[in-house]
C-alpha cells in the first residue's frame, strides 16, 4: 500500500487550517494542525511530517523564528517548509528563503498553487533519499556510504558535487542542460543562477582529478557524462 504523506499545518487562524486541511485531504496528504510553535514542535518529536506548512505569522515564536531553529536541528533540517503568509514584498520573501523556506506562498492563494507547490518540494528531496551505487569504468559512487573512487583510490568530494555526480552517472551520454541540472540537483530555486551549475561542475571535475574529463561541456547545450572516456582511460 503507497503511503500517504503528512503535511505539518502551523496555523492559528482555525478557518484557514480548515480550508487547507479539507483540500490536502480530498487530494491525497494526510493534514496535521499545530494552531502554534510550540504544538508544531510537539508534532515534529512524536513523527517527523513530509512537508511543514508554517504561517509567517504566529503567537508567540514567528514562522520566521520556527523555520530557522528547524534548520539548525539535524533531526528536521531536511524537512520542507513552505512559509504561509500575507507579506508579499521582495525583502520579506527573501527573509523568508534565508531562514530556511524551501519555498513561499503569498495569502491569498489557490488550492491548485498549494498543492502544485507541495508536490514541487517533495521532488526536489527525492535526490536526496537514493541509497544505491553506480559504476562507469573505474569510477564508482556508493550513495549509501557517501563514498566515491577512481581506479581503487577514493576521492574527496563536496555534497552538491557528489549529488552532480551521482545524477550524472544516473544519466550517463545524456546532455544536461543548466536548468534541468538546477531542476534535478538543487529544486530549481528561484534565487539560485544557472552559472551557480558552472561553479559546482568545475569544482566537481577538479576533485575528479583524472576522471573529470569524463564531464564534458557541451557548447550551447549544457553538461554530459562521457563513458567512453572513462572506457578508453580504463
């Protein structure tokens, strides 16, 4: 049976708590209401939920304030959280990323944007929940251990390159574009460039050492893992 994910609602107006709870139900979530912080954060001891839905605006503690101690606990630093809220000017949007939002619903809003926007989070943490290995050649990825090798030998590398890498080994021979790298590896966030992709493959290829001419830049289209490279040094 496919289990049914928890949304964390951090709300004091009962009638909106209400409103969304009736819409992710009817679509498939499972709703829990916490009317403030410290309810919400006897919900996140008991179990931890899929996605947080935290209002900006709260007795007590502020979303603001709840989102940043989430993210400096190990135990809900990779849970979603999606800031609820009236303020929709740029400065406090961008309050709200910096806390820790992993994205940003201006009240009034529509069911259909909600729910889009939920479904969008928990793509974006699929990258992060593989456990498997690949192989291309001699170069080899355990996601399970967080290891990587070439030719017996392990290499140092850093935890976006080492997600950039596994994605490209996933993918081997197909070209990548900036976007979908974005897409893919970092959740495709509003406040992130696409040169940032450009840094990291870099980065990624320098800590490769020989192997990094394995990642190719195709001009005008974007990046690929070549496994013939990997072949003919082999």
């Amino acid at each position: 049976m496919k289990r049914i994910p928890t949304v964390l609602i951090v709300e004091d107006e009962p009638a909106i708590a209400e409103l969304v709870s009736v819409n992710l139900r009817h679509n498939g979530f499972q709703p829990i209401w916490a009317e403030n912080g410290e309810s919400a954060q006897r919900e996140l001891d008991a179990v931890l939920p899929d996605v947080i839905l935290l209002d900006w605006m709260l007795p007590g503690q502020s979303g603001l304030s709840l989102a940043r101690k989430w993210r400096a606990d190990p135990r809900t630093k990779p849970v979603p959280i999606l800031m609820l809220t009236a303020r929709g000017d740029e400065p406090d949007k961008v309050a709200g990323l910096d806390a820790g939002a992993d994205d940003y619903i201006t009240k009034p809003f529509s069911t259909q944007e909600l729910l889009a926007r939920i479904r969008a989070v928990l793509r974006r943490r699929a990258p992060e929940q593989v456990s498997d290995s690949v192989a291309i050649g001699e170069l080899l990825l355990d996601a399970a251990t967080h290891r990587v090798s070439w030719q017996g030998q392990p290499l140092k590398i850093g935890p976006t390159e080492f997600k950039l890498l596994h994605y490209f080994m996933k993918h081997p021979e197909r070209v990548h574009s900036r976007p979908q790298l974005l897409d893919k590896v970092w959740g495709d966030h509003v406040f992130i460039e696409e040169r940032t992709v450009d840094v990291h493959v870099k980065r990624l290829r320098e800590a490769l050492g020989q192997a990094g001419a394995m990642i190719e830049t195709v001009r005008g289209a974007g990046y690929r893992l070549a496994a013939s490279s990997a072949l003919l040094r082999a």
